[in-house]
C-alpha cells in the first residue's frame, strides 16, 4: 500500500489534482454507475461489496437523474409508457 499511495501522491501533483484520494475515485466510480443506470448489485459487484448498505453509502444520484426518474413516474401515470 506505501508503494500505490507514493505514486498516487507523484500522480495526482501532476495532475493538478493533489487533494483527490483513491478512495474519491471509488465513490465517484460508484456514482457513475448508478447515474448511468445500472442497478445497485451491479455497481455493489463491481465496487466488491459483500452488503449492499455499504454500496449504498457510494452512490450519489445527480439531480438529474432523480428528476428523470419522477418525470418517469408522472408520465406513467399519464399513460404515456407502454405497459
């Protein structure tokens, strides 16, 4: 783990980037996924979670895809969805 984090630290600097920890990668991979649509086990396996409590603190939906998600639901009820 010293080696990963030295060259994560060298990495980062360069990058412009040097308060970025590994670790916000993971939840920003985590948020990723689930704004793109994939399901929580999906992201809980990519992420090697063995409880999904855990994969739920990952994710963060965008505002987004929250607003995309009660559109879905008012158009439902609409009729405007194939059934």
């Amino acid at each position: 783990m010293t080696t990963i984090n030295k060259v994560w630290q060298r990495l980062r600097v360069e990058a412009g980037i040097p308060h970025v920890r590994l670790h916000d990668l993971r939840h920003q991979c985590a948020s990723a996924l689930v704004n793109s649509g994939r399901t929580l086990y999906e992201f809980q396996a990519v992420l090697g979670h063995s409880d999904a409590t855990v994969t739920q603190r990952y994710a963060h939906l965008s505002t987004r895809t929250l607003q995309d998600a009660a559109n879905s639901a008012s158009d439902a009820m609409r009729g405007k969805l194939a059934p």
